[in-house]
C-alpha cells in the first residue's frame, strides 16, 4: 500500500510562537481513497497538520508529501471546508462553488467558454448534498447546515483527489450533524476521493474513517493509530451497536491520556 | 393596517421634527424677546434668504464644487492609498504613524502653508477638503482588506491563487461596504475643509459669504448661509447613502436598523 499523503518525522513551529512547536516528530501516512481521522485535544496542532498537508505551510524538519510529490507549494489537487462555511455573501451559492475554478488551472483559462458547462457540474454537485435548485439563492439565505453542504462542494468543485475537512460539522446541531455525516460518507464511497477529517468528535471519527489517528498535546504528534473495521456502508444505526461504543471508548481513553 | 400608519409615521417623522425644531426656535426667540443681531428667528433667516438668493446660489455652488472635488481627489487617492496599506503588512506598518500624526494636525492649521503655496482661492480649499477627508476612506478600505476570513484565505491560497486573486475576488468586494460607509464621512468632511478654508483664504464661496456677511453684522445672513451649507450637506450624504445601498445591497441584509 503506497501513501498519498505521507508526514514524515515532522515538526513545525510558527514564527513568533514561543514555547513549544505545534508539532515535533509527527508521522502519519494515509493511502490514497483512505479515509483519515485525526483526533485529539485542543491545540494539539490538528490545524497545522492541515496545513502542511495542503503546502500553506511547510515544516522546519521532516518531510510533506502528497501524490508522491514532496509539497513545496500550495498542494492543487486539494480542496478545505472548515468550521464555518466561508461563503462569499456577495455572490449567489452557485458563484460561490465556481470560486475554485477562477482560479485553479486549467480551469480558470477556460472559464468564460466553459462557464454553462461548470455551471451545470456546480448544480448536480448542489443536487448530490440535497441542494438542488438552491444555487440562485445567497448563502445567507440558507441554514447553517445548508451552507456547510455548500461549503463542502465548493472544496469538491475542482476534483480535488484530497479533501482536508477542518471540524466542517462542529458549529451544527446534532441533527444536522448527522445528516451531513452521511453526505460525507456517500461523497466519499462515490467518488474515491482521499479524505482527512480533523475533529473533536470521535463518534463521527469512527463513524466516517477507515482509520483514526490520536494525537498527543502540544507539541502534537500521533500517539495511536486505530483502523475501524466496521463494514461499509455504514448506516447511523451502527453508532448505536457495542463494537462501535467499544471503539469510541478505547479512543476516549487515550484522549484522556493525551490530556494529562 | 397598523402597518402602514406606523410606516408613514416614519416616513414623515424627519420632517416633522424639523418643523418642530424651526418652531420652538421661533417661539424662545419671540418669547424672551433675543435680539435679532444674537439669534435670529427662522422667519428672518428666511427671509435674509430670499433677500440674498444671488449670492447665496452663487456661492452655495462654488463651494459644492470646491467640497465635489476635494472628496473627488480623496476618493481616488484614498482608495489607492486605502488598498497599498491593506495589501502589505510592512507598508501598513510604515504608514500608520505617519497617518495618525497627519490626521491629528487640524487641517484649519495647514491652510497657510496651502496658501503659501498656491495663493487665496479655488485651490488651498479643494486641497483642504482633500486634505480632511481622504483619511476616513484609507482606514476603511484598508480595514476591509485586513479582516479577510484566515480561513477563506487558506482555501483560495491552497488552490494556488495568488495574493492579487485574493484581492480581486475576495478583499475588494468584501471591502465596498466599509468604502461607501466611509464615503458618508468623507463628503460630510469635505464640506468643514473647503468652507474653513474659504472663510480663512478665499475671496468666494459661502465660507467667505458668512465672513463678510459677519463683518457687515448681518446675523440673519450668516444664519442664512448655514442653513445653505446644511442643506448641501445632507444632500450629498443622502446621494452617497443611497449609492451604498445600491452598491452593497448583500451587505444590507440585516433588518435591525429598520426597526
């Protein structure tokens, strides 16, 4: 099994932070389709894995590398969500998803021929999250959970061959939380798309992930790694059944640990 | 149905306020007989208007043009200005001292040196409405373009783009409102530089009008010419109202000040 996306023995402090650096000797390799969760507790450098992942920064020691290719720059081929959805309020839901193309090659030379065409993929992305026909509206016009669908297919606009999720689900109820679990989980089983999922949830770690890694306080580097057998497709009813629980709980412990 | 009485309400509640201010004012004055060389009541303050209607026309309009242009040069130069100093940090770093100690000289003090320079007239009042107004337009402008969202940066960046693509879809757009809010400022600004400067340096416009129509101890005139000046000023802040409703109608969306 050869890595897409490989860290290796990797520490990155920001400029001007004292103390420790966010993350010492971190090493992490997710194969490519994989399906990646990183846990762990606040400020263990989960972010900066986000970004040393996508080349926004890169490490004093150790290396990055994405599809093979040690990241120097910004990587391309991957598409971020976060928290909050980041919609542009000036443009409608559907300029909004085009914004990766105006400016991903090549994409962007051919966007005044291939404009209906682009148009006509934003929409059936928007219909495959349940958004369909909700393009011409303003992204302050829908919900927090309907922005956050539109926010996830904006990163898929480009076809990214990895998708970075930041916490996407942390400011929605439980609810809707859910709901988009299962947009995720079918985005992901349909498109083969290589995934990381930062978050502090671990129910929806196990529940989304081929594999989880937990990461230790500040400065962050993986301190287990925990691959869910769970057969897939996984339906919301088996967060309910014992051998998930029992995942939950050993990652639980762990966290705790981490937190000491 | 209540609605709409309410509504007109609201609508008229400008004007009614401005009559009742117009007629309190005439009441005091009558009631504790002012003389009219202290405070003139609005009837002859009217009255001074229709008297002078010449040179208040002709005056009130040299100085919208002195005030039109100043802001012109300091929407243009502020923009620019506005966009250096929110493109680079060092540059934002490197200017603004500079610009807080600029801003704090009181322009009325720089109107010599500008008549040093350019002699009494047109030029040091446009210059001083330049001058005032210019800076209100360069910290919002380049307020806007320094609170872009990290995180939408960490997209767009992520996908390659370049610090000018961020700037031209996401930092101008994002900073139109805080543009045309600084516009209401600015022309509101424009108006105290070009009217000080007239009154100190100039042979025209309505700041000199009331400085001859004081040494002359014309009171109703001077009154007259500042109503001239208020009435300049809220049309020009209600057009520059109006163009940031229409400018940044997605910026607007919030129903808290209309109720």
């Amino acid at each position: 099994m050869t890595a897409f996306v490989s860290l290796e023995n990797v520490s990155h402090a920001y400029a001007g932070a004292e103390g420790a650096p966010a993350v010492e000797g971190l090493t992490l390799d997710v194969a490519e389709g994989e399906f990646a969760a990183v846990v762990g507790p606040s400020g263990c450098g989960k972010s900066t894995l986000m970004k040393l992942a996508t080349g926004l920064q890169f490490p004093f020691k150790g290396t990055v590398t994405v599809a093979g290719e040690r990241v120097s720059k910004p990587v391309k081929i991957a598409g971020m969500a976060f928290q909050a959805p980041t919609l542009l309020p000036w443009r409608t839901t559907l300029d909004n998803l085009l914004l990766p193309l105006e400016i991903v090659e090549p994409y962007r030379r051919e966007m005044r021929r291939r404009k209906p065409e682009f148009a006509e993929r934003a929409n059936n992305l928007l219909g495959s999250v349940g958004l369909r026909d909700q393009g011409g509206k303003f992204p302050w016009e829908l919900s927090g959970g309907m922005q956050q669908r539109a926010s996830l297919c904006r990163a898929l606009i480009h076809e990214p061959k990895l998708l970075m999720l930041d916490e996407p689900f942390g400011a929605l109820d439980a609810f809707t939380r859910e709901e988009l679990w299962c947009v995720i989980r079918d985005l992901h089983a349909s498109r083969k798309i290589t995934v990381i999922l930062v978050t502090h949830d671990l129910r929806e770690a196990v529940f989304l992930a081929d594999r989880i890694f937990v990461m230790s306080a500040r400065p962050g580097r993986v301190i287990a790694e925990r691959r869910i057998e769970l057969p897939r497709p996984r339906d919301l009813e088996v967060t309910f059944t014992t051998p998930f629980q029992d995942i939950v709980h050993e990652l639980r412990a762990h966290i705790v640990k981490a937190r000491q | 149905m209540t609605m709409t009485r309410a509504n007109l309400l609201i609508k008229a509640s400008p004007w009614l306020f401005t009559i009742g201010l117009l007629l309190f004012w005439e009441a005091v004055v009558r009631a504790f007989n002012i003389p009219t060389f202290f405070l003139p009541p609005p009837s002859l303050i009217a009255q001074a208007f229709v008297e002078f209607w010449g040179p208040i026309a002709r005056n009130s309009w040299i100085t919208l043009e002195t005030t039109l242009i100043g802001f012109g040069l300091a929407v243009g130069f502020g923009l620019l200005l506005g966009l250096v100093v929110g493109w680079s940090r060092a540059i934002y770093a490197g200017l603004y001292p500079l610009m807080i100690g600029f801003n704090a000289i009181p322009k009325v003090a720089l109107v010599p040196i500008l008549v040093l320079w350019f002699g009494i007239g047109f030029v040091p009042a446009v210059l001083t409405a330049f001058l005032i107004s210019f800076f209100p337009i360069v910290v919002n402008v380049a307020t806007g373009l320094a609170t872009i969202e990290p995180e939408l940066e960490d997209v767009l960046k992520a996908l390659g783009a370049s610090k000018l693509d961020i700037m031209r879809k996401v930092g101008i757009p994002r900073t139109l409102p805080y543009f045309f809010g600084s516009l209401k400022v600015a022309i509101t600004l424009a108006f105290v530089g070009s009217v000080i400067s007239e009154s100190v340096a100039s042979n025209y416009g309505i700041g000199n009008l009331m400085l001859q129509a004081q040494a002359q101890f014309q009171v109703p005139l001077i009154f007259a010419g500042l109503v001239a000046l208020a009435v300049e000023g809220i049309v020009m802040y209600a057009l520059m109202a109006v163009l940031e409703k229409r400018m940044t109608r997605w910026a607007q969306r919030s129903g808290f000040s209309q109720t």
